[in-house]
C-alpha cells in the first residue's frame, strides 16, 4: 500500500487547527487527499477522524476523546493502584506469617 498523501492544516478561516491546541497542544490536523477527510493525529498516532466540513463540531468531537481517554486513563490508573496495594498486603501478610512462623519456633526450641 503506497503512503497516504496528507497535508497539514496549520491555520484554517475557523482558526479549527490553533483552537485544537488549547485541548491540547499536541494535536495536529491534517487532510487525508486519499480518503477525502480531516485528520487529527496526535504523537504520530491516528486519534480522531473528521469526515464533515471543518467547523467546530471537530473541537467538540475532540473534547469528547479527551475527556473520555481521560475518563479511562484515570480508571487504569485506579486499578493498577488498587492491584498494588493489594500485592503489598499480600506481602505483608507473607512477612507477618513468617515472621511468626520464626518467632513461634524460637518459642517452641527455648521451651
């Protein structure tokens, strides 16, 4: 498959490509010349696609992602950090189990 021809969109009559940056400054918009649309990809990653006129419903749509990614971002980290102290009261309750194993054995052999 040959390289899609983009083309970047830096400055637009809806200032869309400049607004895009307060979301994030990591946005870039492009318009897709084979697939006939707009692209915002972000990190070199593909993150929305815009087949209608460009307008503000693209900012919307783009606030939308934002929040939502950050809506499950948020979860995974949640969980992760649940995860993490679950696996560290398990160890506790490892070092405490032998721990008391030990001590219960130096009682038994001081007897």
């Amino acid at each position: 498959m040959r390289k899609e021809r983009l083309v970047e969109i830096r400055s637009d009559v809806f200032d869309i490509a400049d607004r895009m940056k307060e979301i994030d400054e990591g946005y870039s918009l492009y318009y897709n010349l084979d697939r006939k649309r707009y692209e915002v990809w972000k990190g070199g990653e593909l993150a929305v696609t815009w087949q209608e006129g460009l307008h503000a419903g693209l900012l919307s749509k783009l606030r939308e992602t934002a929040i939502r990614r950050r809506a499950e971002l948020l979860k995974e980290i949640e969980r992760s950090e649940e995860k993490a102290r679950r696996d560290e009261a398990h160890r506790m309750k490892e070092r405490i189990g032998e721990r008391t194993e030990d001590f219960m054995r130096s009682e038994w052999h001081s007897r």
